[in-house]
C-alpha cells in the first residue's frame, strides 16, 4: 500500500476546492488537490452561469457577503496573473410597479451597506461590477497556476476513508488503495461534501441538489446583449435572468427545484415553460434567438444552513466546506483565504507572505464550458479535458 504525504489534501476539485488549493499554496504551503472526476470542475461549477455576483442584493454581516465581498477585491487582483477572461458586463433591474420600485429602493440601501456600487435611473438599478466568466477555464486556471508552483493535483483519486494519525494528522484513503497522510485535510466535495463528512462519523449539514436549468442561444443578428438582466426579486424567489456569456451566447434560466437525486443532471420537461416566456418579456429580442443548447446543473444546497466552514466536531485537522450554494463561484477566491487562514489559527501549518503563482498554461477546450458538463453528465464515457498540469 503506497503512501504520500503532504501538509493540506483538499478534496473536491470544484471551484472552491481549486481556489482552497490555490489559495494554500499562494501562502507556501504544500498542498494535494484530490478530484474524483476525469477532470476538474464537472458538477456544480460547471454547470452554473458564469456569473460573479457583487454582493449587491447579499445581506450585510454574513459569512457568506463578507466571503463575495472579499472575492471581488481578489479577482481584480489575481485575474491578470490567473490569465482567465472577465467581462464587466455589468447588470440592470428594471422595476414596473410600485412594489418592484420599493424593491429596487430597499436593494439599493443593501448595496451602500456592503459597500457595493449602484445606480439608480428611472426604475433601473444598474450594478456595473456585475461580470461574467468561464467558471470551468476559472477553476483549470486556479489549480493550474497551484500546480506550477508545486502543488499536485490528481484526478480519478476517489476518496474512501478518513481516520486519524499521530501528531493531529489526518490518513485519507483512496479507491485505489493508496493513503495520504497530511498536517490538515479539507472537505470541499460540493454535493457529496456530506458523504465525505460521514467517513469520519460527521454530520455538520445534509446537503441536497437544487436544480437550476438553463436555455442557451445564438445571439439574434445585430442584437447581442451587453449586460446581464436581472429580475426584481419577490417573495417567490430571485426568478430567471438573461445574461452574455465570455463566447457570446446568450442564457437564460435558472429554474430552482428541490430535489433529491444527485445524479440527475437531466433538463427536465416543463423548463422550456417556466423560464422561456419569462426571458422573452425581460429580453425582447430572444424570441427572435435560435436555441442552441439546454443544460442543467445541480447546486449543493444545505437543510437548514449554507455556507457551513468549520472544524469537524469528531476528526481533529479536518475541515468541511459543504453547503456552498449558487454563490459559490462568486465567493471561491474569498473562501480559500479564508479557509486558508483557518487551519493556520488551529497549528497544523504556517502562511508566509502571499507570493504571485506562474500564470498557467491555457487549457484544451473542446467547445464552451456548459457543453462539457452537460455532455458528461449525459454521458461520463465522453472525453472531459483533464487539465495539461496535472503532476
């Protein structure tokens, strides 16, 4: 039985655990990235909108604004050297009623409280940090730019086991009998975060999918949309958004159902009917669009709480990062400071200065990045472009 050590296994190669990993090793300590899939970035941040929020419409004081808050100012940061592509496409409310305009009024007086620029003019509130990215080539990047600088990353390493070791380390078992011993592990393993939990007799949250899906299409000619179009959120829910994609494709969706089989990654009948109407009366000119594609994602949602970070109440060096929503790519860069910083106040490592990662290696693409997940997930036989870096 072979055995590997490091000082931090983060496992879940999502956004979140591709921004753990950077995050670590940006701060000089040696970390192992561990992905069950062919690839990186197949479920949850595959599948999403691409969109990064500002925390405009998020609620002041909470874990999560403070981590989107924080993301943002890291993005404008990181995001020459990660070398990934960030439309500040901006977005816009449009109010029509008194209701939609009390709304528009109280988000506005949210955003001032987070600190997040808006503008209001004649019922619209327009929020111009709103941006638009490839969440896949987003994740490739933040494992790869880790992996140049040191880190390994490896895909198809299922995880089996956690147990404890001496010394507070932590043994992670894998599917193909090989273990790793390190000072901390990290549990970033999105939908089945609470799987991964369970293999240390844990249970910090139940995670379930909520699926979102989507319509993609061309943009109709002379017509391409320019800024992200969101609905005024009510009592129901935030409702369907149209917004550009880095390709130039238009989207709309999502629908938000509560489900329970996280591996049903399927669009399902009635979607067409729930979110088209409702994207042709924000964005006229989609009727006019050819629809070129659908997709479906499923988002780890939590019972009764998200964004649970904490140490695991029963295996000591290992902390869960489980139940991070729709916000999540939006939040990512934040959480692994975050995190990062975390497992530096329990003792298991120590954070030198943040140092810039070499700029990784462009990625092969084989079509655009909500393509890959749903044609994986309709078929896990296809081809996913593991990342080039992989060491």
């Amino acid at each position: 039985m072979a055995t590997a050590d490091t000082q931090v296994v983060v496992i879940g190669g999502g956004i979140v655990g591709c921004a753990v990993a950077h995050a670590l090793t940006r701060h000089g300590v040696k970390a192992m990235l561990l992905e069950s899939e062919p690839a990186l970035a197949l479920g949850a941040s595959g599948s999403n909108s691409g969109i990064l929020h500002t925390g405009f419409d998020s609620t002041p004081g909470e874990l999560e604004t403070q981590l989107i808050l924080r993301s943002a100012v890291l993005r404008d940061e990181l995001a020459d050297e990660l070398g990934i592509e960030l439309w500040r496409c901006g977005a816009r409310l449009h109010a029509t009623t008194d209701d939609e305009r009390a709304a528009v009024l109280a988000l506005a007086d949210n955003a001032c409280a987070n600190g997040v620029e808006v503008h209001i003019h004649e019922g619209s509130l327009a929020i111009p940090g709103e941006a638009v990215t490839d969440p896949v080539a987003f994740a490739n990047a933040l494992a790869g730019a880790a992996a140049a600088a040191g880190a390994t990353v490896r895909l198809g390493a299922r995880v089996t086991g956690l147990a404890p070791a001496t010394g507070g380390r932590v043994v992670i078992a894998l599917a193909s009998g090989e273990q790793v011993v390190a000072r901390a592990a990290v549990n970033c393993a999105g939908l089945h975060a609470d799987a991964v939990a369970r293999m240390a007799d844990d249970d910090p949250v139940t995670v379930y999918p909520r699926k979102g899906e989507f319509f993609v299409f061309s943009a109709p000619a002379g017509e391409p949309l320019r800024q992200i179009l969101l609905p005024v959120p009510s009592a129901v829910g935030k409702g369907v958004l149209v917004f550009p994609t880095v390709g130039g494709q238009i989207v709309a969706g999502p629908t938000a159902r509560e489900r329970d089989d996280k591996s049903d990654w399927s669009v399902e009948a009635d979607a067409a009917e729930l979110i088209i109407p409702r994207a042709v009366a924000m964005y006229p000119p989609l009727a006019r669009a050819r629809q070129i594609g659908a997709y479906a994602g499923l988002r780890p949602a939590g019972r009764q709480r998200n964004y649970v970070i904490e140490r695991s109440r029963t295996l000591p060096g290992l902390t869960h990062v489980a139940a991070i929503r729709s916000t999540g790519l939006s939040a990512a860069l934040g959480i692994g400071e975050h995190v990062a910083a975390m497992i530096a106040r329990q003792g298991a490592i120590g954070l030198e200065p943040a140092r810039p990662l070499p700029t990784p290696p462009p990625q092969p693409t084989t079509g655009s990045w909500w393509q890959r997940a749903a044609a994986y997930h309709a078929d896990p036989s296809t081809p996913a472009a593991p990342m080039s870096t992989e060491r």
